[in-house]
C-alpha cells in the first residue's frame, strides 16, 4: 500500500468511526468508564437545592453568606488497545477480514476515548509483543494508531495472547481500560488474564467469520493454515470432518467466554457480517 492509499484509507476509517464516536459512543462511554473520583474545582454562592453538606465553613464566615464547593469527576483515564496481528485475522468469508473490523472497532473506541480527553496506547500482538504505542493523546496520536493497525507487517503468524497481557501487566503501573480484539482462537490464557483482571477494566471483543462457525459441504479443498502457512487438502464433504471442525472453533468460544467470566472482565462476541456498533452500544448500556 503506498503512502496516498494509506492516507485516504486512514482518512476513510476517521470520517466513519469518528462521526460513530461523536454520535453514538462518546456520551455512553463517559458513562461507561468512570474518572478517578470527584476532585475539588471551585467554590460559589448556595443555592437553593444544593446539598447542605458541600458547604464551604471558611468561606462562609469571611463573606458572611453561604458558599458550597463545587466537586468535578476527575476524569484522565488511560485506554489501552491490545490487537491480535497473528495470521488468522486475515481471515474472511467476505470481502471483509476479520482485522479491518478489528481496526475499525479500535478506531471507534480511540475517538471515544480521545472526545473524552483521555489517552491512548496500542500493544500489538502475535506470539510476541510487535509493537508498543505507549498512550498519549490527540488526534494525530489516533491517526497513527489507525495507521499501524492498517499497515503493521507482524513478523510472526503464530498467537500467544498470554505473552501480550505479561508484557501490558509490566508495562502499565496505573489503572487502565484495556480492550483486547482478537479472534481468541488461542488458550492457556485464562490465568494471566485473571491478574490482569483484578488491577485493571478489562474487556475482550471477540471478532469471528461465519465460516469459522461451520465449515461448507463442497468437496475436497487445499486449505492454508494462516498461522503456520502449511498447505493441506481437507475434505469438507466428511461429516467427522466437519465436525471436529466446529468442535475446534466452539471449544475455543467457549475458553472466551469462560476466562473472561472468571476473570471478571467484560466481553463481546461480533461476527465480521454483523453489527459492532449495536453489540458496543448494548455492552456500555448494560455495564453503564
């Protein structure tokens, strides 16, 4: 992709995930994800109505008339995207891949959290850290968060999610919302997430492929294993085949599910030809 390609596709996931951003997730992510506490911000004369208890004493007695303070949610928060580059998000029964929702669900929440001037980081990951983006703020910081999301060149296929949430824990001293997008067909990660869970606001997004569901009865086809690269002839039209096949993807669904629970971290599931935008709007309502 060249470098005017790249702008305009940049520009063409801001004009959509920003005006989603503007409109629909800025106020229900406010709400969602809460600042810090209350931190003092000014005092001013008593009106009727206000709670008698946030009475300035002090100031009271110098003016010779009621003052109350005025408390304000203290809100710098810091948002961590953690996205899974490995081979399988490339990966679609469509014309969309699994990594373009991925890239536009993490553009929609990095605008939401940008409006609400909080700060960004992005850690991508395959079966190492690829990269670290460590959170700023700003337009431009987005940007280019959307730009490596669409243009990162991973250096390895293969997946270990454990590896990227180690590295995030070390990494990340303070309290952070953290989002990971993946398609979690990986495990032995549930124990990692469990430490990760008790320090910070976790939420796994779960993006998969119709096909990954059930595999299509047509036939003998050569398949590539994206991950290992392996080319193998897999007969479709054996039931056991099919089976095993859907065993595979629901076991590993399952695991999601499962580890984020116990974890007490949110999750969602969205399949690549469904709706993100209503399955992020139910999920910041129902926790709102």
């Amino acid at each position: 992709m060249n470098t005017k390609e790249l702008l305009k596709k940049v520009r063409k996931i801001e004009i959509k995930t920003r005006r989603l951003s503007n409109h629909v997730f800025g106020g229900e992510y406010h709400s969602t994800f809460k600042g810090r506490g209350m931190t003092f911000s000014e005092v001013r004369q008593y009106q009727f109505g206000d709670d008698v208890r946030s009475i300035d004493w002090n100031v009271t007695a110098r003016y010779n008339e009621p003052f109350v303070k005025v408390f304000e949610e203290e809100r710098e928060l810091t948002m961590m995207l953690v996205a899974d580059v490995s081979g399988s998000e490339f990966f679609g029964s469509t014309e969309t891949f699994k990594k373009d929702i991925i890239t536009e669900i993490a553009a929609t929440l990095a605008f939401s959290a940008t409006q609400n001037n909080d700060k960004i980081g992005l850690l991508l990951f395959s079966d190492e850290v690829e990269l670290y983006i460590p959170p700023k703020k700003g337009r431009s910081h987005v940007l280019r968060i959307i730009r490596e999301l669409l243009e990162f060149q991973p250096k390895s296929k293969k997946t270990d999610l454990s590896k990227a949430l180690k590295f995030l824990q070390n990494m990340m001293k303070k309290k952070a919302i953290v989002f990971i997008l993946s398609d979690f067909l990986t495990d032995e990660y549930q124990h990692t997430l469990k430490i990760m869970g008790n320090k910070h606001d976790v939420t796994g997004i779960r993006v998969y492929d119709k096909r990954e569901e059930e595999m299509p009865n047509v036939g003998m086809v050569q398949m590539q294993d994206e991950e290992t690269g392996e080319l193998i002839w897999v007969n479709t039209g054996s039931k056991s085949v099919r089976t095993s096949y859907a065993k595979y993807f629901r076991e590993r669904a399952d695991y999601f599910q499962q580890s984020f629970r116990v974890s007490g971290s949110g999750s969602i599931d969205t399949r690549t030809d469904e709706s993100y935008v209503k399955k992020l709007l139910g999920y910041f309502k129902q926790r709102g």
